[in-house]
C-alpha cells in the first residue's frame, strides 16, 4: 500500500526509480484489492532493483590468497605468489601465506546507480533558515492547503538553494521544471502556493519582487471533460450500488451539491445550527456555506 494512492476514486501507483523522475501511473479502477493485484508486477522489479542497489553498497567478504613474503629473492629461499622455494634445486618448501577473506566496501558487480547517486547529491536537505521561518509565517494566515504548501516550498528549497532574496525568475522556471512532465494548468496550480508566499515576503518587506509570478505558460493543454448528461446520469445511478458507502457518499454529495471533487475531500467535520445538519466548503466567503441535511438522493 505504500506504494498506492487514490487520485479521486481511482488508485494509482507512484515508484520512484533511482536517478529518474517519479513514475505514476493509473491502475483503472476503484477497488483497492484490484490495483494491488495490478501493480504487484511493477512494484517487484522496482523492489528488485532497490535491493540490487542495497546490496552493491553492502561491505561484503572475499577470498584471496595473502602473501607472506613478496615474490624474489630472499634470504636462503626463493618467493613467488603462493610458494616458498629452495634456491639451489628449485623445490617447494613451504607456501607463500595462505588463504584468507577479505572484508571490502567495493561495490559488487551489478547495475550501475551513478544516476542516482548523483540525483541524491543534487537534492540534499536545505539547511533552514530567515526564508523558512517566513513561509511558516506565511502559513499561519494562508488559507492555502498546507501539504500543497509544504510540497512546493521543499521543491524550492531543494531545486534552487538559496535565499528568496537573490532569486530570479530562472530560479522560478527551475522550480516549475523540477514539478515534473504535468499539463501547464496542473503545474500552475501547483505553483500558486509559492507565488502567494513570494507575495507575502514583498509585503513583509523581505524581497522586492516575486520571481515566481508568471514562470508557467499556459499551453491551452488542459483536458476537457463534458458534463454528465441525463443517460450517464441514469447509468450512475443504476449502478451507485456497487460502490462503497463511502464512495456512494461522494456520488450524491457531488450530484447535489455541484461542488468539486477537491471540495468534497476538505471536509473533515460537520456542525448543526437550528436543527441543521452543514459543513463549510472553501474560505472565501460565508455563502459556501453549504446545507447537508439528510435526503434521500
């Protein structure tokens, strides 16, 4: 399960290979038992390569045969490799040391991981400093998700290791390379966090511009989803039985309410006013307030 997550309902798999950029991939469906089934291939051969790379780096024992004395001439006697001879007839008279096993840190023969070994040396840990104490400031008053917060301010940290001071918009454009291969609305909206934050640094009065703001281009690449018409409609509810309660749930919260899926997975309690069952969805305004009294949908 480490390896899996769900993206909406359906699971997915991410595997981070050594010296590459994380892969994700759909599994195809929402049964939890059924994508571990599905990802069981891919997870063992990156397991597979893990170990092999574990192993490599493991200090291991060897055999070899260990000298006493080095090859030539000696006194009353002959020394090569492994055998001690007389110098007059030529005859073995002993051997040259023996056998031995040899403890050594040298890596095995095997895959090479210089990629990942060198990605490792890139990404090393940022020491914290005024910036981050800044971005926690930041993240008291922020209404923004504090994981989508977190990700990015470590992607910086990470990619671009140095005060938000002396940044510049190339900075920002390697932050925005560094979230991966993603559609430009995907990569703006993972950027927003870090531009709000270069925001609040400006009015705090810690840098004098933002070299985030307008580093992600939009490419017109967002995908297009059609609205549910009345015969999908139809189908969903024909077959909301096979989900799960906590899926059938969402379903209906959705139908009802028209809010977004994203929306849907913030809420975390609920309160009653007046008799009322309602949570609160989103922070802009008190009219997302939103009533979820029970119904029968």
């Amino acid at each position: 399960m480490r390896y899996l997550f769900r993206r909406g309902n359906i699971w997915h798999l991410r595997l981070q290979p050594p010296g590459q950029k994380a892969i994700e991939r759909s599994l195809g469906t929402t049964d939890v038992k059924l994508a571990e089934i599905t990802a069981m291939p891919l997870i063992r051969e990156h397991k597979q390569l893990m170990y092999a790379r574990r192993q490599a780096r493991l200090p291991r024992v060897t055999n070899a045969w260990v000298s006493v004395h080095a090859p030539g001439m000696h006194d009353g006697f002959f020394a090569t490799e492994r055998e001690l001879r007389d110098i007059k007839t030529g005859a073995v008279i002993g051997p040259n040391g023996g056998p031995a096993a040899i403890l050594t840190p040298a890596p095995a023969d095997g895959p090479s991981f210089e990629a990942f070994d060198a990605a490792q040396a890139r990404h090393s840990r940022a020491v914290k400093d005024g910036d981050d104490e800044l971005f926690e400031q930041y993240l008291k008053q922020s209404d923004a998700s504090e994981k989508d917060a977190r990700d990015v301010w470590h992607t910086f940290k990470r990619v671009v290791g140095k005060p938000l001071s002396k940044c510049t918009r190339n900075d920002g454009r390697a932050v925005v390379a560094a979230l991966g291969d993603c559609k430009s609305t995907t990569l703006r909206r993972k950027m927003v966090p870090l531009i709000a934050m270069a925001n609040f640094a400006i009015a705090e009065g810690a840098i004098t511009f933002n070299p985030f703001a307008g580093t992600v281009k939009l490419l017109g690449d967002a995908e297009r989803r059609l609205p549910f018409d009345d015969d999908d409609m139809k189908l969903i509810r024909d077959h909301l039985h096979e989900l799960d309660p906590s899926n059938q749930l969402l379903v209906r919260v959705l139908a009802t309410t028209g809010m977004r899926r994203g929306e849907a997975f913030q809420i975390n309690s609920e309160a009653v006013e007046n008799g009322v069952r309602y949570t609160v969805i989103g922070t802009k305004t008190e009219a997302q307030m939103i009533s979820c009294a029970p119904a029968n949908i």
